[in-house]
C-alpha cells in the first residue's frame, strides 16, 4: 500500500488528536455513562457496557479495574472511576 503524502496541517491536526486521545475517551465514556443511565433495553444497555469496556481498554486502564467494573455493571462504579480518572488526568 502506498503511503499517504499529509500537508503540514493535516500532520499536527492528527498529532494533536493522537496528544488529546485520553482526554478524548474519558469524554466519551462520561458520554456512555449518561446513555446507560437513560437507557431503556438490556439490549441497548448490553451495546453501550461494550463501548465503555472498549472505550477503558484504549485508555489502557488496568485489566483488573476493567474486569471489576464490567463484573458489576453498574453506571455509578464506572463514573466515579471517571471522575477519579479526570483528577489524574488534569495533574
């Protein structure tokens, strides 16, 4: 395959998305953590857990920590992890 030639702009502009990734993801699960309180189906709420774990996995939390919050299932475990997450990531 060849490779792809990117301006100078388009080089920082997907250096700064790879810079902000975490920052990125811990948005996204602070999204899921709201669709999961509002979700309304075990089967949207079963699709919405597989993002989260997905979303922890990029993250590259802990195996340990992951098991244990997709072992409870439970929305107000994952956001308080997140909260405790965000204090991490700001410092």
């Amino acid at each position: 395959m060849a490779k792809k030639d990117y301006s100078t702009y388009q080089q920082n502009v997907i250096s700064r998305y790879y810079d902000n990734l975490d920052t990125i993801m811990l948005g996204k699960l602070q999204e899921l953590v709201t669709d999961l309180y509002l979700a309304d189906s075990k089967a949207k709420k079963d699709r919405l857990w597989d993002r989260a774990q997905k979303a922890m996995e990029k993250l590259k939390i802990r195996p340990a920590i992951i098991e244990h919050i997709m072992a409870k299932r439970d929305v107000t475990v994952l956001a308080k992890n997140i909260e405790g997450w965000l204090k991490t990531s700001k410092s």
